[in-house]
C-alpha cells in the first residue's frame, strides 16, 4: 500500500513545483518586465478574456479529477481489508497501547507482525479518541471509543517501526508511541510460541462468557431464550422490525453493551445492557469466543 | 522632497477628544481602529505562545515546560490566532473601515450594532484570555469530544462559553456588512462597479451569518454536556463523539474561508492599483468568490477522513474538496494575468500582494494532497496539515493583511511609513516564514504527527530549522508595529490619493471626514477605470 | 413590506384556521399507526404550517425577491447541514467492496 | 441633513430617508433569522442522528412528554402568532389603542406558554427525569439513550424557552414605545421585525412539538 501513497504524493508534489514555479515566475517576470517606469504610467486597459478564463478552469478541473479518482481508489483498497488476514485486537487507553493476539499474548505498545501476511488490526479505545498512526505502512486510523474501526496492512521489509498516537488525548499524548516489529515467518511463530497458546483468547472470552452467565439463554438448541450465536459473524441476521445486517465484530459488541438496539426477529427484549460491566478486553475475548464458534449447528433457528 | 500638504481642518480623529469619544464612537472609522488595537493585542499574544512552542520543539525531549503546559500552549496558541485574531482582523479592521466609504455610504447600516460588536468582542476574548491565563485549556482549539467532555480537567466552560460569545460579534458584524451593501450604496454603485474588497467581504459576511451559529450550538453542547452530565457527545452516555466533529467542522471549514476570502479581496485591491489596470476577469474573480463561500459549506468531511466517517461520505466530501479548489485556483491565475502588461510598481504593498500570491499558491496546492483521501490518511494529523495551514493563514491572511494595512495607513493616518524600513521587515518576514513552515511539510511526510511535546531525535534537524525560522519570523512581525507607530507622528503629510488608484476611498481626504464625504458621490464609471494618465500623483 | 401592504384581518383569521387545522390533523395522525409514514406525514404537516406562519404573518408574500432569497437559503443550508451530517451515518454500514 | 425634507425623528443621520431605513432593519432581522435557523439547526441535527440510531427508546420516553400539554401550548403560541400580527398590522394603521391590546395579549399569550413549560419541567423533575446524575428510568435497558432524548429535549425546550424570554423583553420594549408614541403609521419597522422573530420563535414550535411530543404514539410495536 505504501509504494501507491508515495506515488500519488510525488506525484502531487511535482504538479505543485510546476505550478508553484509558472506563478511565481510569471509573477517576477511581469513585475520586472512591466515595472512602472514613470511615476504616472498606467497599465494596459485588459478587462479579460473568456478564452484564458475558460482553460484555467477546465485544466485545473481535470487534473483535480485525475487526483480524486487515484486518492479515491488508494482509499477504498485501504478501507477494504482482504478476506484472510491475521486478526490482532488494539485497546487505545489514555497514554498506552494494549495489543491482544489470538493465542492470548498481550503486548502494550509493541506489536510483532510476521513478513508477508496481511495484518488486520480491530481498534476500540476505553476513554477517549486515540490514533493509531504507522507512518513506515502509511496506514492511520482513528481509536473512538463505544465502537470499533480497525486498519490493515502487509509488511514487506522486516525491522522495526515507530508507532504512533495522532489524535490528540491528553497529559502523555507524546508518549504514547510503540514499535512494530516486523519478524521473518519463522521468527515470529517461535516468538508466538514462548508468548501464548493457541486459541487462548477464544478460551478467555469462553469462561467470561460462562462466568457473566451469557449460556443460560444462548445455547446451541434453538428453543434457547437467546438466538443462538454459532456461526452468528458473517451471517445476515433478520432484525425485529424488517431490516436485516451482516452481523460483524462491531454488532457483536453493540449486541453485549446495548441489546435492545437492534433486537433479533423473533425474540424478546430482555437481555440486560452490559455497559460498564465488561472491559474493553473482556469484551474483544467475548467477540473472539463468538467468532471461534464457527460451525452453524443444523438446528439454529434464527437464520 | 518637504510636502507642502497639510492635514485636512477636519476630520473623524479630530472630531471630538478623549477617552468617551472613542469608546462610546457609532463612527465605523474609529471603531476600525478600536478592532485594531483589540486585535493586535491578541496577536501578539498568541505570538508569544507560538514562540514557546517553537522554541520547546528545538530539542527532541520535551524538556523546557511539562507536557500539560505544553498541550496548554498549542491550545492557547490555535485559541487566539483562530478565534480572536484571525477570523476578525481583515473584515473588522479594514472591513469596518473601508466598506462605508467603498461604497459611498455615510457609515455602516447599524452604527450602534457595530460598536456593540466590538464590545462583544472585547468581553469574549478578554474573558476567554483571563481563562485561559489563569486555569489554561488543554483541549486543542478543536475541543475534540469526549476528551473536553469528560476527560479534561481546565478551564472549558470558560473558554468554550467565551469564544460563543466572541462568535456573535463575528455575527453581528457580517449581518452588518451585508444590510449596508444591500441598501446603502451611492447612487451609480451597482453591484459591478463594487470594488472586488467589497465583493469578498460580502462572500465572507455570508459565510459569518450562515456558519457561526452552528459553531455556537455545539461549544454549547459541550458546556451542558460538562455541566449537567448530557449524553450527547459522549459514548459512555449513548452519545457520538463524531457528531461533534460534523458540528464542529460544519462551522470550522468555512471559518477557513472567513480568514482567507477577505485576504483576497485586499490583494485584487493592492494588485490592481500597483499595476494601475483594471483586474483580469473582473466579474470571474467576484463570482469566484461567492462560489468559494459556497461551496465551502459543503466540504468539512475532509476534516475526518480517518475519524471513523462512513467510505462513501469521504469520497464525496473529497470530491468537493476538489471543486472548492477552483475558484481558488482562478483567482490566482486572474491575479497573475492582472500584472501582464501593468505599470508594476515595487511599493511595499504591492511586495506584499507578490508574496500572497507565491505562498497562497502552495498553500492551495498542499490542499489538495489532503482532500486525496488516500493520501490524506497518511498525512492528516502530522505536520504537514501544520504546513499547509500556516502557509494559507500567514503566508496568506497575514501577508495580505499587512499589505492593505500598509496600502490603506495614508488613508488612515493621513501620514505615510518609511519605505526601506517596510520593506526590509516584508523581506524578513517572507524569508522567516518559509524557514519556519516548509520544513514542516517533509516533517509531515516522514510522519511526525501534531500537537507532539516530544518527538523521535530523528526529526530534530528540521525541528530546528522551523524554530530558528520562528524567531525570525517573530522579529519580522515586531518591526511594522515600531514604524507605522512611529509613522503616526512623524510619517510624511500625503494627499487624497498618494498611490494615483482609483476607488471612492481615495476621492475624499486622508484621514476622511466623519461623514466620508462632504455629499454623497455619484458613480459613473466602472471598477478600476484607470485613464490614460493619472494626475496628481505625488512619487 | 416597504410599501407597507396591509393584510386584511380576514387573511389572517383564515391562516389562523389553517394551523390549528393543521396541529389537530398532526395530533390525530400520531395516534394512527401507519408505520414508516408517521414521521414523514408529521414532519410534512409542520412544514406547511411554517411555510403559511412565513408568507402570511411574516409577510414574505408581499416582501421583495431579497427577503425571498434569504429566507430560501436559510433552508438550503439547514438541509445541507442535516442531509450531509446524515449522509454519513445512512451509508456507514455499506460494505465497501473492490 | 438630507436636503429640505422634514427630518422624521427616528431616522438615523447616515440614512437617506425613512424608507431606506425600514428596508435596512427588515433586512437585518431576516438575515438575524437565517443565524437562528442554523442555531437551531445544529440540534434538529443531533436529533434526526440519535432518533435514527435510538427509534425504540426515543419512542418510550416520547410517551413521557404530556401530548395534551404539547398541544395546548401549540394553539397557545399560534393564537400569539395571531395576535402579534394583528399588532403589526394595527401598528401599521397607526391604530395605537389595538397595538397596544394585542402587543399585551401576545404578551399574555407567552406568559402562558412559558408557565405550562414550567408545569412540565417541575413534572420531569419530580419524575426524576431531568438527564444527570439523579436520573432515572424504566425499563432499564432503555436507561441511556432515553437519558440521550430527554437531555434533547431540555436544549431543545429550554433554548426556545429562552427564545421566548427575550421575545417577552422584546414585546415589553415595544409596548413602552407605543404607548409613547415612538410607534407612528411611518415609524412601524420595530413593531414589525419584532413580530418577524416573534414568528420565528413560534415556527421553532410548531417543528418541536412534533418531533418531541408526538413519536410513536401509536400502539405497542414499536417503529
């Protein structure tokens, strides 16, 4: 992603030399060439010209066209993270960065990558707004908390790069820069190794998910007072009221914190609103736990 | 050469003496000036932030003031420029004083208003200066929520319920501006033989009535939110902290606009009597502005490509970022068609207007890298949006405003400054202003984000090079407020007209009678109608 | 308004007919369930009702094409201020695709 | 001085005559008004984002807000509307008794306007619903976004309220003008441009009680 940024920005950064250069040479030129000889000269009586009017607005039109389109499309490939990548939860809280692998490891403001795979990072943040700002992969996005936003990328060149926060949060702004570390494959697996299990993170939010008692209405059979969750990311999800949703990460989460949002078809209201009983964290192991119950069982009753 | 011209009999600095003729004046000339001592004050206030601030990010370590002192002075520093320097001191000190008699009227449609504007005005800042001395704001001067909400400890309420109230000055003045060139020109002064000054102005009127109020709603959502708990801006409570950020820059982005457009309008001025020739495309550059008021009402999103704003509502918010930047663009090139062929004089003015021009130029360009929305992720937040503001706001807004400043004094003053004197400190100020602020633009690109106290040692070298560039800059601004002070007492006697341009404001005398003119004018010619040979002009 | 038109008192008897027809049809449709069509109808009665309160009490009727232009803009910018700031949200749950 | 005429006294030295000035006033209460739309229309805004995102628990505390308080202040304000027109056009005749009869039944008209608002926030206070931290409701899980409807509505009521306040000064201010004969057949503009706020305020009106009072007022299911 960065090689097309730094494309589009030399790009712009030469049509602003040229045209920086025609103004303010033309500019010096006529101001030496047409310099007021006696002190009561007047200038040419030159009311305008449609013909000049007309070109220095359609050139300009079109060239901004151009750069719309390229910025427009370097956008919606950024926006758009491909469909295998390696899921890595950020929590922004005033003044560090807290990462959360899938096999439990947890870092604050260091984040290890493996070479060559694409990296998909799902932010939220537990206070106010942060940003999480790679400048090396020109990727930038802002932490709001009460909702997730995540960026992605694929490290091309091992080593280590700054990590920084972008959107003003208070005291320690400054300081709350990391490092990404950009590992070879193998590296990185032995570095996974020492710091985790697999699947620990799912297995976290499976016994927060038992302990805050979530499995007395949401369980596999379907006359459960809860819709059933297996298989639930990715699905289309039939709303009460008419309107349907690709079910993802984030109403997962608005789900947990304020159920009676959107209310599956079918179904009472009655979940209680966990807002403020569940962190941040506990509610990313939550969310991770859903998604690893992948296999919709047969029997599932809300479509 | 000794003049042998004295200062008119009478005149609106000696009619009436002492402290309650100036502050309870209805006259708009006086009150130009009460704007221009208020205003100048505040600027150097905020200068002195920008210094420290400067001189803090010489060293990699944040180690000359703590963080919270820091974050304070940036604030403190946006406060003032934006609020109570910028967004006034174009229209409310040429403005007020020039539009009246542009236009052939007596004063200003609501004399009374438009003193009221000042007071309003001097309470807001003062009150907002006072909160801010005292307790600090460590908000930014964008009060992103929740952290002005819920997360800052200093003085919000204060200095948000001040700015509100500085805004209604900014209000009343537009409203003001736009009933007098309504109903109140000469007879003969239809709306294309406006002076392109006035033309802009009124474009910036437009943009004061129409976009202030929003601003003011959402500073006072953010008190009650403080005040009583409201859930409004902030998720904890249910609320959308990005609906802030469409409130507030809904008013902000325009209020861009505000600052530069009457910068404009002083450079048609200043390029069109130094070259002595009408402006290239008259009727282009005055609809142009009215475009760029328009349209810029539509664009703020580009504000918030990477806060989490919907995909398609930053595609069409970058589309329209881009139209905006054509009237701009227009204007620049009518500008440079003006000087082909003119009777270019070297005046320091017209050095002024010259610089406006350059430096607007990659001011404009460097905006486009931002509304580029792939582009604009990596750059947004860094000091390259650090870059491109400065270069609109004081390579743009300040050169301009110094220039009609310099243009307009013997109208003023009936006096003139010291030519060599102004023109050096033009220069100083040119070359202080691009060692401080290009720099930053590849600081931004390498990826150095704002509003950082401290910073990897490896910018530390273009750091540098901004601070020195600063003080430079500094200094520069100190020596135009020495001479043209100086100049009040000992400047050199000039007569109605000593530039030879033409404009109602330079057939009354200098300084102009209360009433501007001894009877009403009648306008039968065009705008910028030079003749063949301009008599009277004194070198 | 220069020319000082003075509306007769039956005009004004009349519009005021007019709104309190109006805030009765609105009372009584919010009590009627008719699905999606309850904001819509709400909001279109309001507006007739501003629409009468601004050319007959306010006069604009009468007034000059200015008064008309800026009462006309007035709504213009309200409606870009609402239809943007909602634009964002309507289109924040597309998927982006491509 | 303007050449010969009979200098009317309320006209400003820098106008040329009477009417010039009238044209200039009317201009700048209009152009004051777009500034008010816009003010208000930051909070339709936030309104039309939350009841989008809300509809459920917007709907449930609507049912908080008395319907028949809402519209007897609705008739109220409309009736005042009524009155300061034909106050305006009374002004306009040089009627001065009935100007001053209707300015003072606008006056009354908002002065009831004003004490049924009152009415209805000491309710909200008693119910405990007044947003903050005394705040309370049920059912529960509509807790926080029916906390996010009534802290709209108490802006939204409380800066029209507020709006009302200072057309009372307005009204009071222009009594004592024509009750001193300030007000004449040529000298009508203040009278008018106040009945142009006055009307503005009222328009504010007739788009909350809607929005406010009458959301889903239908039945159980909720839309």
């Amino acid at each position: 992603m960065a090689p097309r940024v730094d494309a589009l920005y030399f790009f712009l950064v030469a049509v602003t030399t040229f045209f920086s250069l025609l103004i303010a040479g033309l500019i010096v030129f006529y101001a030496i060439r047409y310099r007021r000889r006696e002190p009561d000269a007047v200038g040419a009586r030159i009311e305008g010209g449609l013909l000049l009017e007309i070109t220095w607005t359609i050139i300009p039109f079109l060239i901004t066209m151009v750069i719309f389109v390229w910025g427009a499309s370097i956008f919606f490939a950024m926006s758009r993270p491909p469909d295998e990548t390696l899921n890595i939860y950020a929590v922004g809280k005033q003044w560090m960065w807290k990462f959360q692998h899938l096999n439990g490891a947890r870092e604050i403001n260091e984040l290890h990558v493996p070479l060559g795979r694409n990296v998909k990072i799902l932010m939220t943040s537990e206070d106010v707004i942060h940003d999480l700002f790679v400048p090396a992969f020109r990727v930038k996005a802002d932490v709001v908390p009460g909702r997730y936003t995540q960026i992605w990328f694929q490290p091309t060149k091992p080593g280590t790069y700054h990590l920084f926060c972008a959107e003003y949060c208070g005291t320690q702004h400054s300081r709350m820069t990391g490092r990404v570390v950009v590992m070879e494959p193998s590296d990185y697996q032995t570095w996974l190794a020492t710091s985790g299990t697999p699947g620990a993170l799912a297995a976290a939010g499976e016994t927060l998910f038992n302990d805050l008692s979530c499995n007395t209405c949401h369980r596999r059979e379907s006359q459960s007072r809860g819709p059933s969750l297996h298989g639930l990311v990715g699905r289309t999800v039939n709303l009460e009221g008419g309107d349907t949703l690709v079910a993802d990460e984030a109403y997962v989460r608005e789900s947990i914190v304020n159920p009676s949002g959107r209310i599956t078809a079918g179904f009472q209201p009655v979940m209680p609103a966990y807002q403020g009983l569940v962190s941040e964290e506990g509610l990313l192991a939550l969310v991770e736990y859903v998604k690893s119950l992948g296999d919709a069982s047969p029997t599932s009753h809300a479509q | 050469m000794p003049s042998n011209l004295l200062l008119p009999p009478r005149h609106y600095l000696n009619d009436g003496y002492g402290v309650w003729s100036w502050l309870l004046t209805r006259d708009h000339k006086r009150i130009a000036l009460l704007y221009l001592a208020a205003v100048t004050f505040f600027f150097f206030i905020g200068g002195a932030f920008a210094v420290m601030i400067r001189l803090e990010l010489a060293t990699p370590a944040g180690d000359m003031v703590s963080d919270d002192t820091y974050n304070k002075l940036f604030t403190m520093h946006g406060v003032m420029m934006v609020f109570f320097f910028l967004i006034p001191v174009i229209p409310s000190v040429l403005g007020n004083f020039l539009i009246p008699i542009m236009i052939g009227a007596k004063d200003l449609a609501f004399p009374k208003l438009n003193l009221a504007s000042w007071y309003i005005y001097m309470i807001g800042a003062t009150f907002t200066t006072y909160a801010i001395v005292t307790g600090g704001l460590d908000t930014g001067w964008t009060f992103y929520t929740p952290f002005s909400t819920a997360s800052s400890t200093t003085n919000v309420i204060p200095a948000a319920l001040g700015i509100f109230v500085t805004g209604f000055s900014s209000i009343l003045t537009g409203l003001n501006f736009i009933v007098t060139i309504h109903k109140m020109r000469a007879p003969g002064m239809t709306w294309f033989r406006l002076p392109l000054f006035v033309w802009s102005h009124y474009a910036t009127s437009l943009i004061m009535v129409l976009g202030t109020p929003v601003l003011a709603i959402t500073l006072l959502l953010v008190a009650a939110e403080r005040l009583f708990k409201f859930g409004i801006f902030d998720p904890e409570l249910g609320g959308d902290p990005i609906l802030f950020q469409h409130l507030f820059w809904f008013y902000s982005h325009p209020a861009v606009y505000i600052m530069i457009l009457p910068g404009m309008g002083v450079v048609s001025e200043l390029v069109a009597a130094f070259c002595r020739k009408p402006v290239f495309g008259y009727s282009v550059v005055a609809f142009s502005s009215l475009g760029i008021a328009i349209l810029g009402f539509l664009v703020w999103g580009h504000h918030m490509f990477v806060a989490g704003q919907s995909v398609y509502a930053a595609l069409i918010f970058s589309l329209l970022s881009f139209l905006v930047a054509i009237p701009s663009a227009i204007k620049v090139f009518n500008w440079t068609a003006t000087m082909y062929k003119g009777a270019v004089s070297w005046e320091t003015p017209m050095l002024y207007a010259i610089g406006f021009i350059g430096l607007f130029t990659i001011g404009g360009l460097t905006g486009l890298f931002l509304a580029a929305v792939g582009l604009n992720v990596h750059v947004t937040d860094t000091y390259f949006i650090i870059a491109h503001f400065h270069y609109i706001m004081v390579g743009g807004t300040i050169m301009a405003y110094l220039g009609g400043l310099h243009y307009w004094w013997p109208k003023i003053s009936g006096r003139t400054y010291n030519e060599l004197l102004a023109k050096v400190s033009a220069a100083i100020i040119f070359f202080g202003f691009n060692l401080t602020f290009f720099p930053q633009f590849i600081l931004g690109y390498l990826g150095m984000p704002r509003r950082y106290h401290a910073y990897p040692p490896e910018f530390q070298v273009l750091n540098v090079l901004s601070s020195a560039g600063a003080s430079l800059l500094g200094v520069g601004y100190l020596l135009p407020m020495a001479y043209l002070a100086w100049s009040l007492r000992y400047g050199k006697l000039v007569g109605s007209n000593p530039w030879g341009a033409v404009g109602l404001e330079w057939t009354t005398t200098s300084p102009p009678p209360t009433e501007n003119f001894a009877e009403t004018p009648v306008v039968t010619w065009e705008a910028y109608d030079y003749p063949t040979r301009v008599e009277g002009h004194v070198a | 308004m220069s020319a000082h038109h003075i509306v007769p008192v039956r005009t004004y008897v009349i519009i005021f007919g007019l709104l309190m027809l109006g805030t009765y049809l609105t009372v009584q449709a919010a009590f009627l369930d008719l699905g999606a069509f309850n904001t819509p109808i709400a909001l279109a009665i309001a507006i007739a009702k501003a629409t009468v309160v601004v050319l007959y009490f306010m006069h604009v009727k009468y007034s000059p094409k200015l008064t008309w232009i800026v009462v006309i803009g007035s709504v213009f910018w309200l409606a870009v201020l609402l239809i943007m700031t909602f634009g964002d949200y309507a289109t924040r749950a597309w998927r982006t695709f491509g | 001085m303007p050449n010969g005429v009979t200098h009317h006294p309320a006209l400003a030295h820098h106008f040329d005559n009477l009417e010039q000035q009238n044209e200039a006033a009317t201009l700048g209460m209009w152009v004051f008004l777009v500034t008010e739309v816009l003010f208000f229309g930051g909070l339709f805004a936030a309104y039309t984002i939350y009841r989008n995102w809300y509809p459920a628990a917007f709907a449930d505390a609507s049912h908080h807000l008395d319907v028949m308080y809402g519209a007897i202040n609705t008739v109220v304000l409309i009736g005042s509307s009524l009155t300061i027109a034909l106050a305006v056009r009374a002004a306009q005749t040089g009627d001065r008794r009935t100007l001053m009869l209707f300015l003072v039944l606008t006056m009354a008209l908002g002065a009831v306007f004003l004490g049924i608002k009152s009415v209805e926030y000491y309710q909200k206070w008693e119910e405990h619903h007044i947003p903050g931290p005394s705040f309370q409701y049920e059912p529960a899980e509509y807790f926080r976004h029916a906390q996010v409807f009534l802290s709209l509505y108490f802006v939204m009521t409380g800066l029209h309220a507020v709006h009302m306040i200072i057309g009372l000064g307005i009204m009071t201010w222009m009594l004592v003008w024509a009750w001193n004969g300030t007000i004449t057949k040529e000298y009508a503009s203040p009278i008018e441009i106040s009945g142009l706020y006055w009307h503005f305020v009222d328009i504010v009106w007739i788009f909350l009680f809607p929005l406010l009072y009458l959301i889903g007022r239908h039945g159980p299911t909720v839309h």
